[in-house]
C-alpha cells in the first residue's frame, strides 16, 4: 500500500492540495476548495502521465515502476491525463480567465515536458531536443515552474485576485525548493538519464558539485528568506519555511555517489523533505491568522 502510494505521486498531490490551502489562509482569502482540487488534478495527471513518458531511463531508474505503469497505460493516457486535465479546465473557466489561462498553461507545459512533440525543425535548433525534458537546464525548472505556479497563483486567481509583490516573492521561493528536489531525484537517476541522453545539473556536475551546488543555494535562498521575513517584508511566521532548507541541506549531505541503492531510500525519503516544506505551509497559515 504505502509503495502504491508513493509510486503515483498521490502524496505529492495531497500535499500539494493542502499546500494550496495553507497558502490561501497565509494569504489571508479564503480557502477555495475547487482552487484546492483543482491542485490536486493537475499534480496527480502530469506526474502519471510523466511515469510513461521516462521509458528509456525508467528502464534502468525504475524498471518496476515503468513495468506497472505500461499495465495501466490506457487509463493513465485517457482518465488520468486527458479526462482529469479536461476537468480541472472546466473548473477553473468557472473562475474567469486568469484561472483558465494559468490552468491551461500548467496543463501545457507539464504535456511539453513529457512529450516528445517538437517538429523536425525545432528539435534540430535545439540540438535534437524533442521535448522540454531534453533541453539542459530546462529540464530541471519545468517542473518547480508548473509546481509553484499551480500552488501560489491558483487560490489568488479562483478568489479574483492580483499579484503582489508578497505573492512573487513565495512563488519565487516555492520555485526554489521544487527546484531541490528535481535536482536530488536527478542525482539519483544519473546513470538512468545517461544512458538515455539526458543532460542534467547532476550528470554534467561531478557528483561533489552537484552536492555542494544544492547546499550552497539552500543557504543563500534560506539567507534571502530570512532577510524578507527580518525586514518585515513577509511576516514573522515565514521563518518556519527555513525548516526546508535545513532538510535540503541534510538530505543532501547524506547522498554518497557509490551506493545508488542507499541514494534510491534516501531519495524516497524526499517524502520528508516535501512533508517538512507543507508542513511549513501549514505552520505558516496557522501563525498568518
């Protein structure tokens, strides 16, 4: 059960749909629960349809995880991807167009990252490249870009509302810390995404950079953080988010390059470090009232 869990990101949805409703209170509108299922849909459909699209270096990452997903490749394709994608549209048009428009490209980007769509003449501008995936860099903000944008600016547009400074600088900061872990899953599957083609900041990086890049910018975003929430830009319950930085930065120090094994339990374990950044949320909420 708790690897079926796992496995179809359905924590990560979860998390993600409360991490909307947190902010929503931090925000100080109200709790919109078709905002907050609607974060839900869209983290649930792109991370399944995702678990189709790696088959190259699933094949050496995942191989039982790619096994199970070609199983249900019919009701992940059209109910999981299509089906849920269509309706989180039609709920948020009832929301006006902000809502449908970023509901829209949130459901665009996430189909261009995993699908290798690209004509002919693009992919050769772009050295070969046939989907967001492919493109170095790219590949490593695709994903934080569609996470936070779905997390901070949904609730704000399904309440009619503008975006202020207060709600860029968290978008900027949730942005970062998907940003993390995309690069510590990275770390995790090198060899996988080697062998498939794809660069990444984790397999074009010694392994000790990538380390020592991951913790340096964790404590230069954690020093930045704090600087806004000290200057009373952000309020004071603000420094609970510093709690994601010091699981970064710990999580991080504990990958060894040798023992992929090791580094697949403590990249499971990313559940906690996703868990300490919602559970900031939360703690944030609670103290915003």
């Amino acid at each position: 059960m708790p690897n079926y869990f796992f496995r179809n990101k359905i924590h990560l949805s979860l998390l993600s749909a409360i991490g909307a409703a947190s902010w929503s209170v931090y925000f100080d509108i109200p709790v919109n629960g078709w905002a907050v299922l609607t974060v839900f849909l869209l983290t649930f459909s792109i991370y399944q349809d995702n678990r189709l699209t790696d088959d190259v270096e699933d094949t050496t990452n995942d191989p039982d995880g790619l096994k199970n997903a070609r199983k249900n490749e019919t009701l992940i394709t059209y109910v999981t991807f299509y089906l849920l994608s269509f309706i989180s549209l039609v709920i948020a048009f009832q929301f006006g167009q902000q809502a449908f428009y970023t509901t829209a490209l949130i459901i665009l980007i996430g189909f261009l990252y995993n699908h290798k769509c690209f004509p002919a003449l693009l992919s050769r501008r772009l050295n070969g490249a046939r989907r967001l995936k492919d493109i170095y860099v790219v590949k490593n903000i695709t994903p934080p870009l569609d996470w936070a944008t779905a997390i901070i600016f949904l609730p704000l547009f399904f309440e009619g509302q503008t975006l202020s400074p207060k709600a860029w600088i968290c978008w900027g900061y949730l942005f970062i810390c998907a940003f993390f872990i995309e690069v510590m899953w990275d770390m995790r599957d090198r060899r996988g995404d080697l062998s498939s083609g794809i660069k990444t900041i984790a397999n074009t990086f010694s392994f000790l950079h990538t380390k020592q890049f991951l913790i340096i910018t964790s404590v230069i975003s954690g020093a930045v953080l704090f600087l806004f929430t000290f200057t009373n830009i952000l309020p004071g319950s603000t420094y609970f988010l510093l709690a994601n930085n010091a699981a970064v930065i710990v999580i991080a120090s504990m990958y060894q390059e040798n023992k992929e094994s090791f580094m697949r339990k403590i990249s499971d374990v990313t559940i906690l470090l996703a868990t300490v950044l919602f559970l900031s949320f939360g703690l944030i909420a609670f103290y915003s009232r």
